[in-house]
C-alpha cells in the first residue's frame, strides 16, 4: 500500500516565507493526528486483509494440487478397471476354451465307447462263430469216432474173413492198407481240427485280454479327465474370488474417494463464503480532510 496522500491533500507551499511565523493550532493538531492513527490503523486492516488473500491464495494453490492429484487418481482407478475388465475377459475367453476342451474330450469318450462297443458286439460275434465250430468240430469229431469204430469193425471183419480166406490175403492186405491210410488221413484231420479249436481259444483269449486292457485304459483317460475338470473347476472358482476381491476394493476405493470428494466440495463451499463474507466488507472512506493552515501575523 502506497504512503502517499491523493493529490487533493498534497501541501503545495511547504515552506512558509520569512516574513511568516506559523503559530500552531492545538485543535488542529489534534484533529491531524487523529486522522494519521485512522489512516495507521486503515492501512493495517487492509494489510491484514491483504495477507489472509495471500493466504486464501495458497489454499486455492493447495486445493488445485489436491483437485488434480484427485484426477490422476480417478485416472489410475479407470485405467485399473479397464485392466481388470480385460483380465475378465482373458478368464472368460479362457473358461471358453476350457469348456471346448471338455466337449472335445467328452466327444473322444463317446466315439471310444462307441468303439468299444463294436469292438463288444465283433468279439460276441467272434464267440459265436467260435461256438458254431465248436459245435461242428464236435459233431465231425463224432463222426469221425464213428467211422474209426465202422473202421475197426470193418478191420475186424476183413480180419477174421482172412482167417478163412487165405487166398484172399493179397488183396485183403492192399485193402487193409488202403483202410489203414484212410484212418491215418482222419487222424490227421482230427489233430488239425484240435489244431484249430486251440488256435480259436487262443484268439478268444488275446481277444478277451484286449478288451480288458482296453476298459482299463479308458477308464484311466476317464479318470483323468474328470480329475482335470475338477481342477480346473476349482481355479475358476479361485480366480473368480479373486476378481470380486479385486471390485471389493475398487468399490472401497471408490467410496473412499467420494468421501475425499464431499470433503472437498465443503472445503471449498467454506471458503467460497469466506470470499463472499470478505468481498462483502465495506470500504471505510477517508471522511477527513487536511484544513489550510493560517497564518497570524503579530500586531
């Protein structure tokens, strides 16, 4: 604040001439002086104003800071929202994928039982095929004991026919012979028929373990799978925890920051009206002013 008087109060002649002496009114004085500690006391009211702006200033200043270190907040939260809402959809697109998988393997399950069940009605069809030549090695194998005891009888007849017969020895021998070759060719078929019932039984039973070793095996890939379904169940479970922990705090956050926010906008409501409050003091005007000073000249 400037200490110079408005010009309407400037002394214009400072110095009085010699011939002048200047004789000193007391109530003048007075009135002087009591205007100068009003003006004194003036200036400090305006100065102390002036300091609490100053001061107002800075709390503007500090609220800005505050206002913008609130913005970079809100700022940071979207940008962990948008983080988090694309971490989201990872974990959905892979629960997704997660889910083809299963179908995937549930289809290679069906297709194998599908499979397997072929594979069950072939090897009944096989068993049933091994029956029926069971049946019809038993029922040749029966026949062929029936024609070696026809032989035998036969045997014996020609047998006691050579007996009586010498003569016809020569060709009872051929045909004896011929008789015995005859039982030899049966007992050759006979043995590749046991030949092949035992191949058939060995079959049945490669076949029979095969089945075995094949229901053991799916059941372990049955097994498997479900195993990996749970575990993969419980990490959606887990990761689904840890996303509404991660809202829970968001919305924390976020209460958190509007709470800043009410605070704030009441900060500023107060001193919005300390404002109107100090722009609402009037202006105390200067009512005195400086009288001429005369001068009296002794008689």
């Amino acid at each position: 604040m400037s200490d110079k008087p408005p010009p309407k109060y400037m002394i214009k002649d400072k110095t009085p001439s010699k011939e002048e002496i200047i004789v000193a009114d007391k109530t003048l004085l007075k009135k002087i002086i009591d205007e100068r500690k009003s003006l004194e006391k003036e200036k400090a009211e305006w100065e102390t104003t002036i300091k609490k702006m100053q001061a107002y200033q800075e709390s503007f200043k500090d609220l800005e800071r505050k206002r913008k270190n609130i913005e970079s907040e809100i700022k940071d939260l979207q940008n962990e929202k948008d983080r988090l809402n694309k971490t989201l959809n990872d974990i959905k697109n892979d629960i997704n994928g997660e889910k083809k998988q299963i179908e995937n393997q549930k289809r290679i399950i069906e297709d194998s039982k599908n499979k397997l069940k072929k594979q069950r009605n072939y090897i009944e069809k096989q068993t049933n095929n091994l029956k029926k030549q069971q049946k019809d090695l038993n029922k040749t194998k029966q026949d062929i004991e029936n024609e070696r005891k026809y032989l035998d009888r036969d045997r014996k007849n020609e047998e006691n026919q050579l007996k009586d017969i010498k003569s016809k020895i020569p060709p009872l021998e051929k045909r004896s012979n011929t008789l015995e070759n005859k039982v030899r060719n049966l007992e050759n078929k006979q043995q590749n028929l046991k030949n092949d019932v035992k191949r058939l039984e060995n079959q049945k039973s490669s076949l029979t373990s095969n089945i075995q070793n094949e229901k053991k095996k799916l059941q372990n890939e049955k097994d498997k799978i479900d195993s990996y379904v749970q575990n993969e169940k419980r990490k959606i479970e887990n990761e689904k925890s840890q996303i509404n922990n991660e809202k829970n705090n968001i919305k924390r956050e976020r209460e958190k920051l509007n709470k800043e926010k009410d605070n704030l906008r009441r900060d500023r409501e107060k001193l919005d009206a300390e404002i109107r409050k100090l722009k609402s003091i009037p202006k105390q005007p200067i009512k005195s002013k400086t009288p001429a000073i005369k001068s009296k000249t002794p008689k």
